[in-house]
C-alpha cells in the first residue's frame, strides 16, 4: 500500500571526506593527537549507528548476493479474466534477490551497487518510473560459504516488499541477515512493484502464492545434485517469512490466518476464496517448513481483511512491527488487532511510538529526495531517523529468528521489562538487553503466548 512519511533530506549516501587534523599556536608545537576512528568512505543502509543495539552489528559472515529471475507458469490472470475469458492464464516471471554467505575471491569486495526505480507505476506522468542507485555491501555473484557440516545449512528467509516496492526496499536488513548465516530471498512480485503497478486485485491473490512457490522453488534448488549453486547450502525445513505492509498480509495468509467473507467480496466472481478461512485449498495450503513470520505494518487488519476466525488460523510465531500511528495500515484497529487476535500463535508486536507506515523500507534515497515530496515521503518517517528504524528491526529480527530458525539463546534480547507507566524513561530502560543507556526510549515491545 501508499505509504507515508519523512526525514530530512540530507544525503546518507555521500562519500565522507578524509582531512588530516594538524595545527599551531604561535610558535608553540602542538602535541599530536590520537588519530580518530577511520570514517568509511561508503555508508551503506543498515550500518550501525554508535546508539545501535548489539544485534544490529554486521555479523562475521562475509555476503554474496546474486540475481535470478524464475517463472511460475499455468497460473489463473486475475486482471485479465472477464465473462467471455473466465479463466486466462499466464505465467508469472518474479524476480528474486539472493543473500548469501560467501567467500571472496582475492581482491573481491563487498561492495555492489542496486538499481531500482521511483514513481507510482508506469505511465504516472506525476510520478514517472525514474531509475536511482545506491551501494549494497555484498559483493556480486560471490562463491558460496559451504557450511560447516550438512547438519549447519542456513535457513532460508523469504522476503516481500509492499505494495508498491521492490525486492530491494530492506537491503539493510537482507545483508544483514546474510551477514549472521541465513539465505536470504526478496520477490519482486509481479504487477507489485514500481516499475510494473497493476490492479490491486492482483497483489491480493498473488502474494501468499508467490511466496509458496518461491518456497517450493528454493527447496528444490536445494537438493544435492540440482546444479543451484543454492545446492546443499540452505535448510528450507527452517523457512521464515518476512513482509512488509502487503507482503506482511500475504505472509500471515500464507501461513494460516484465512481471509474473511468480506474479503472475498473484495474481488469480483469470489476469485479470492482459495485465501478464506475454512476453504480446503487455503487448508491444504499450510507448509510446515515454515517456522516464523516477521510481519512489519501488515496490511487488512483495519480493512475488514481478517475476522476473529480467521485470525486464529495463525499458529505459526510471529513477530509483528508498526508505528502507532501508522495511518495506512492502522494501529489501534489494524496491526495491534491483528498481533490481539491471533490467540493461537506465540507473537511479539514492537511497537515505533508517533511513527506512521514506514517501518520497513530502506532510508529514502538522495534521488527520492530530489524527486519531490510523494516519492521521498514512499521512505521517510516524520519523527523518526530511518536509520534508527533499520538498526533496532535488524536488532529484533536477528534475536527472533535466530531463537525461531537456530534455537540460539537469544531469549533475553526478547524479555524486557515494560517501560514505566505514561511509556516516560525511567532507570530500568537500560534493562533491555542490547540497548546502550538512556536509548530504549520510543519503543514498546509486547508478548502473548499461544493459547
């Protein structure tokens, strides 16, 4: 969906400029300071700011990321079906992003530049499709690390941006999952992105069953023998899914949480049913190599997308991401209903105080900025430093899927106490685990256990 928000617009992308420090008084010699720390000649989204929690540290895995485009044939066109074509199909062609980790080649870097698009879809004349870059620190087409034995292949996290968006929106957090020993897939979902808009009719079917198949696609890659250079290297029994605004609606789908009637409604000719809770083919659907779902501002919850039932099809943990004031999405009766109602799950909901839709995605870009207000508020948040966002969901994410995808005693990053009453910072802030002094402050992080 649209999403909203904004920083400023300073660059965070620009080289940063090296000047030796050197002075006089007079004609008294000045002793010579300690160096300081070398600034990066890069920064790249999702490095760690110094108020980071632990888990945002890049972790020792060196990165590789490579572009791989597959097919999903046979499958029913939803935009182009009418009386006189009741059934069209077509195949969808989706774009896949792959993190991985690598070893380098000598004098290979992990350096790597993503091109990606601005605009509202193609033919919007306000908003045209204009193209942008920016660095990703993974170095491209890489050699696979083979894991240390069979038994440590990397799980597998299947990734899906919103609705418009783009396999690259969370390259901050894709390398930096990469980075801590996971494979790592974004879709560009086809009719979904900036580049190629189309009815929303669409992203409501596709997302659950693009997800499924790239699952189903991976695991097949996987096999030894495959000729994937995925092949013996990820653990799809440990799959995670990880979406924002749509993608977090077709990730809950997927794993359960059945639309309701009046969602079917949403779609003429009840095309949306195969999603409805209590249909056989949304039953049958459920993969239990699917072991967590990350849903950051997912969409319905404030749309009538899920009733109570359906809400409790989810059994699979969750750890749900908003801003209470996310004005696309909804709070009150959107993302916080929705972590509410799924009685059957053990959840988490963290929770960005005054920040609205753009948990998510990437800092805007300088493009995005020079683009104008529509495209760089696609990014931004009001009251929040996008950066800031990014490290804290690379901190959360990394203690969650490392306890649900590796069984890693990470549960302490996940207990803290609640802040004191009126959420104002008292001495005990600093109890959360990870958090420097004085810096877990904006934030609330909820639990309820599976009933």
């Amino acid at each position: 969906m649209k999403v909203a928000g904004k920083v400023a617009a300073k660059s965070v992308l620009a080289l940063a400029v090296m000047v030796p420090f050197s002075a006089s008084l007079g004609a008294q010699p000045v002793e010579a300071a300690a160096s300081p720390p070398a600034v990066p000649a890069t920064e790249y989204y999702g490095d760690a700011r110094p108020d980071a929690p632990e888990l945002a540290a890049r972790g020792p895995l060196r990165v590789g990321v490579r572009t791989q485009v597959v097919e999903h044939r046979d499958q029913f066109d939803i935009l182009r079906a009418s009386e006189n074509a009741p059934d069209p199909r077509y195949t969808r062609r989706l774009t896949l992003e792959i993190w991985y980790p690598a070893d380098l080649a000598p004098g290979q870097a992990e350096h790597t530049v993503y091109t990606d698009v601005l605009g509202s879809g193609p033919g919007n004349p306000a908003r045209p499709n204009t193209p942008f870059s920016f660095p990703g620190r993974a170095a491209r087409d890489a050699r696979p690390a083979p894991p240390q034995t069979p038994s440590d292949r990397y799980p597998l996290v299947i990734v899906s941006h919103g609705y418009p968006g783009s396999r690259l929106q969370m390259s901050y957090l894709t390398e930096h999952l990469a980075s801590n020993g996971f494979v790592v897939i974004a879709i560009d979902h086809a009719e979904s992105t900036r580049a190629d808009k189309a009815g929303f009719a669409s992203t409501l079917l596709n997302r659950p069953l693009d997800d499924l198949f790239v699952l189903r696609t991976v695991s097949a890659w996987a096999q030894a023998g495959s000729g994937h250079f995925l092949a013996g290297l990820v653990d799809t029994g440990r799959t995670a899914l990880v979406g924002y605004s749509m993608g977090g609606y077709g990730a809950l789908n997927a794993v359960g949480a059945g639309i309701s009637a009046a969602a079917v409604a949403y779609v003429p000719g009840g095309r949306l049913a195969i999603h409805q809770q209590g249909d056989p083919r949304h039953e049958t659907r459920r993969d239990a190599r699917i072991k967590a779902v990350v849903a950051i501002a997912p969409w319905g919850g404030a749309n009538g997308i899920w009733d109570a039932a359906g809400l409790a099809g989810l059994r699979t943990p969750t750890l749900f991401i908003s801003g209470d004031q996310d004005d696309i999405s909804g709070y009150q009766d959107g993302v916080l209903r929705l972590f509410q109602g799924a009685v059957h799950a053990d959840r988490y909901l963290l929770t960005y105080r005054g920040a609205r839709h753009n948990t998510g995605p990437n800092p805007p870009s300088p493009a995005a900025a020079a683009a104008g207000l529509e495209d760089f508020m696609a990014y931004a948040e009001p009251v929040w430093d996008s950066r800031r966002i990014n490290n804290i969901n690379q901190h959360f994410i990394s203690a969650f899927l490392g306890i649900t995808l590796k069984a890693q005693p990470l549960q302490a990053y996940l207990d803290v106490p609640p802040l004191p009453a009126g959420g104002k910072a008292g001495p005990d802030s600093a109890a959360w685990k990870g958090f420097p002094t004085r810096t877990a402050v904006g934030l609330e992080l909820q639990h309820l256990p599976a009933q």
